[in-house]
C-alpha cells in the first residue's frame, strides 16, 4: 500500500518536471536542410524538425544522402520514404499555424480573419423502432419507396417553436471577437466545452464520443478505490484478522456496512470533485441540483462496483483468484457502462448506461424520471442483492475454509431459503434484476448485427439466463437436501419459481423499460402485453428442469437447464415471428 502512494507521487512528480522541461517524444523526429534563412524563424516553431541552414549545394548533398526534406529556395524537395511524406504534411500545419501567429500578433482580429463561422449542434431524429412494431411500418415503406418528409428533417432556419422543442439545438449567439484580449477569452474553454464559433482554418468537428471521455474520467477512481477495497477484505481472510471482528458482538451486516462507508465516501467525494472540474462551481440553485443530478447518476455504479469487489472478496481463495474476478467483473460493468454511452444523443439504446445520463446532464439537457429509472435501478437491486448474498456467508466457515467457490454460491442460496420468509418465490423476484442487466448487456453486444440474427441470438441467451435463476433456487433445495425430491415438490416449487419470476418481470417492465418498450428487443424481454401464457410458459420451462432433477438427479442440473431453454427459446421465436419473416 505504500509502496503503490509512493510510485504514483513519484509518477506525478516526474510527469509534472517533463511538462515543464518540454520534453516530448515527437522531438527532432524529421531532418530537415534549409538554404533560406528566411524560413528558419518557421521551422523553429515546431520541436519535430531537426533543421540545419547550410548553402543550396549543400542542402540538395543532405537530401540525395538522408535527410527527410530539403527546403532550396521556393521548391521543397520530399524524399520517397512514408516518414518524408510525414514530414511534408508537418510542414504545411506549420507553416498554417505561423501565418495565424503572425496575421494575429497585429492585433487587429476580424481584418486578419475576415470569415468566422458559427457553429449550430442539430438534433439527430431518432427511429428506435424495428420492424414489428406497429407505428414503424410506415416508415419503413416510406423510406424503401420514396424520399422522407421534409417536415421530418430538422432546419437551420427553424422557428422559436421548434427550437423549444429540441429539434434544433443553436450554437451561442456569440459574436465575432474585437481585439486579441477577446479572441483569448473565446479561446480559454475547457476542453470538454464545445465550439460555437471559429475561424474556417480552426474550425472542428465535435470530439466523436465524448461520453466515452467522461466515463473515464469518472469510472477510474472506482476502479482505483474498489481494488483497494477488496483488498483489504481479502487481506483480513488470508491472515486471519477477520477472525476478531466476527468475534466481536456485532452482526455481519453491521460489519459490512463499517467496512463500505469509508471507501464509499472517498469515492463520492472524488466523484464530487471531477464533477464539479467539469460543470463548475456552481453560482445558481439550478446549478447545484445539475450537480447533486449527476452524483445521483454515478452512484449506483460506484455501489455496483463496490459490491462485486466485495462479493468477489469473499468468494475468493487467493489474491489471484480474487485478481481474475475483479478484472472479469469489471470489464463486463464498464462494457455495460462504455458501449452504451457511445450512443449518446445518437440512438435510444444509450440510455441504458447511468453514463449517458451525466452526458447529458454536463450538456445541460433535460433527463426525465422514467429515463433515470431505466438506467439506474438495475445498478441499486443488483448491488443491494449481491450486498445481501455476501452479508449471509461473512462467516467463519465460508470466510476461513478452502471451500469452492460454485459451494459458497449455493450456500448464498442455501441460507436465504432456510429462513421463515425464504421462497423460491422470492428468490425468483430478486433475480429479476440480474437477468435484466444481463439482457441490457445482451443489446449492447448484439445491437450492431443484422437484425434476424441479434434477435435470435438474443431469444436463446435470454431464456438460457432466464432459466438459470429460476431453477436454481430448485436445485438448491434437492442439492442441499432441504426438500425431498418428490414429484409433488418439483411441481410445487416449480409453480412458485414460475409465478415469482412472471411477477417480478411485469414489474421491472412497468418501472423502467418505457425508452425501449417499443423495439423488437423490448419485445423480447417483455414479450408484449400478453399475461396467462408467459405465467403458463415460465411455469412450464421451469417445471422441465425440476423434473429432469426429479428423475436423473441434481447431478444433471446442467441438462435440464438447456432443455428448458431449448422450450423457452422455441416459444418466444414462434411469438415473435414477425421480426423474421
């Protein structure tokens, strides 16, 4: 630990005395043999050349034995080589950036830069809908047939009203600069504020994904503090330290909870600070609620984070274990984090990442509360779940033995249906939001493919996720022997899986999937408005895998589960045949 805090100040301290010395690695990159001396004062500007003045014989000597480029008179002379050509497009941005250099200095900024040009951000349309869905059929037709409406494609020229309603976003009314103190001050913006006005020379396109920026900027320090997190979990197993606190009169959960809050505070106190580097301080009440809006945003992740660092803490036998599970969990959170918020302001898929909502956010748009709800909830059940799975074996047999860790799992599961209001009903529900983020994550992986193919990939990876959680409550109860394994029990248990699982996901349907309801992916995880027949198919699919355990044992839980899904996969391709033919 403080061998890691002195690497990264003596890191900080040796990028900081490079910063100021100029040292970079594109110096002296291209020889360059000047015989105009007026040219030198150019050339100087840039650290990349390596110049040398010498007389027009001598410079064409340089050029035919070596060197990159030979500047004789008014002609410059490339060698044949892909780093001369390099060399070239070098020379022409510096001698571009001279003339702005020179043209500037005289202090007279709209004669020396007579054309400026104001930059308008347009609204994309959106058109999230695939084909099944009913109000996108038109459109469809219409695009296949004949040109779109005019109406539909957002003007330069719109009216007021059509600016309030978002479909043109205007640049600043920013006017063109007086004098040299006023073209800094334009020039002085962060790096993530966007351009409203420039000269055509410096003119530039928006940074393609920024979201992907200020998801760095924000999910690094959770990586950082969660490593050290569980860490310090791991360190206290490994060395038997945690044996005295669970000696200690306190329950597990007042154990954890100790332990988080700390880590949990500096996380959001960082969080606080990157946030308000970006925004700003700020000065209104509009401000602070922006503020405390993308701290709302970002703190389900960090409590994500947090509790896969401690449920993999704990499910560990060594640090190396506990290294390849946090890597693992990790790039899957920030694939569902990252992808998404590529998307940002381009495509509804993108409000799947808490990300995309601090985007907009910094961008000062408008974020509704169903939005937060489909992008958030996922993040506080599954963190809560997964909190409560770790508290139940933060015991000595689980913390302290060589146990396997698909044993600790099952013992999870084992002491969550050993109390009085332990079902599989129950567990069923709190899986829920599992398979939901993991169908989320599907979208994300499968959105770019051909739309039959990511459907029917998408169908078979659902309903294989689907059937796990439901049946392996079940399979808990015949493994660790807290049921009998009888006809009459597979079959009870099965009616209380299904129907648990049928409630929990009209329930997640109707808090948070409104921005996707529409799409044929939307269709998949809710399978539309229909309500006898999923409880009939969640019931039937689950009842496949308890009776596979029922007559071959709990031994072939892996065979049941794929017949289940092989059923459960059948039947919604037959539902949703419209999406293929």
């Amino acid at each position: 630990m403080i061998m890691l805090i002195l690497s990264l100040i003596l890191v900080i301290i040796a990028s900081y005395a490079a910063s100021q010395t100029g040292m970079s690695m594109n110096q002296k990159i291209y020889l360059v043999a000047i015989s105009q001396p007026e040219v030198q004062p150019v050339i100087e500007t840039d650290q990349r050349f390596d110049h040398i003045l010498v007389d027009r014989f001598t410079a064409g000597s340089y050029y035919e034995y070596g060197a990159d480029m030979a500047i004789i008179g008014n002609n410059v002379y490339l060698g044949d080589t892909r780093k001369a050509a390099a060399a070239g497009d070098s020379l022409d941005s510096t001698f571009k950036t001279y003339r702005e250099v020179v043209l500037t200095s005289y202090n007279d900024v709209n004669n020396s830069h007579p054309v400026w040009v104001t930059v308008h951000d347009l609204e994309r349309p959106q058109n999230f809908q695939l084909a099944g869905a009913e109000e996108t059929v038109d459109g469809i037709k219409k695009g296949a047939n004949g040109p779109a409406d005019l109406e539909d494609v957002p003007r330069t020229g719109a009216t007021n009203e059509q600016e309030r309603s978002g479909s043109v976003r205007t640049g600043s009314s920013t006017i063109s600069p007086e004098d040299i103190a006023a073209l800094d001050a334009m020039e002085g913006k962060t790096f993530f504020e966007r351009q409203t006005i420039s000269t055509p020379s410096n003119f530039s396109p928006p940074i393609p994904f920024t979201a992907i920026l200020y998801a760095f900027l924000f999910i690094f320090p959770i990586y950082f503090i969660s490593q050290f997190y569980s860490t310090s979990l791991m360190d206290e197993r490994t060395n038997k330290k945690g044996e005295l606190v669970l000696a200690a009169p306190l329950r597990g959960i007042d154990v954890v909870v100790g332990k988080t809050i700390p880590y949990l505070f500096i996380t959001m106190a960082i969080q606080t600070a990157i946030t308000l580097y970006i925004i700003g301080i700020p000065s209104t009440f509009a401000g602070v609620e922006r503020v405390l809006l993308v701290l709302a945003a970002i703190f389900p992740v960090v409590l994500l984070f947090f509790a896969l660092s401690f449920y993999s803490a704990i499910l560990s036998r060594s640090f190396k274990e506990l290294t390849f599970a946090s890597v693992f969990l990790s790039v899957i959170i920030s694939g569902y984090l990252f992808f998404p918020a590529m998307f940002a302001n381009i495509h509804a898929i993108s409000s799947i990442s808490p990300i995309t909502l601090i985007v907009r956010l910094i961008e000062n748009e408008e974020v509704l509360i169903n939005t937060y709800l489909f992008s958030t909830l996922p993040f506080y059940f599954v963190a809560i779940s997964v909190y409560a799975f770790g508290t139940f074996i933060f015991r000595e047999e689980d913390l302290f033995t060589q146990k396997s860790i698909s044993g600790k799992i099952v013992d999870c599961f084992e002491l969550f249906l050993s109390y009085p209001y332990g079902s599989v009903f129950l567990l069923s529900v709190i899986f829920i939001p599992f398979v939901y983020m993991a169908q989320l994550m599907l979208i994300v992986m499968l959105f770019n493919l051909p739309v039959p193919y990511s459907i029917i990939a998408m169908i078979l990876m659902s309903a294989m996720a689907e059937e796990l959680v439901k049946s392996i409550g079940i399979y808990t109860l015949f493994k660790r022997k807290i049921a009998d394994i009888t006809l009459r029990n597979a079959i009870k248990y099965s009616i209380l899986s299904g129907a648990g699982f049928f409630v929990g996901e009209k329930a997640v349907a109707v808090l948070t999937l409104a921005p996707i309801a529409s799409s044929a992916f939307g269709s998949v995880m809710t399978m539309g408005t229909l309500l006898l027949i999923p409880l009939f198919l969640h019931i039937t699919t689950v009842l496949i895998s308890s009776l596979v355990m029922y007559k071959k044992g709990p031994r072939y839980y892996v065979v049941a589960v794929v017949l289940a899904t092989l059923f459960h996969s059948l039947y919604n391709m037959i539902i949703l045949r419209g999406l293929f033919f």
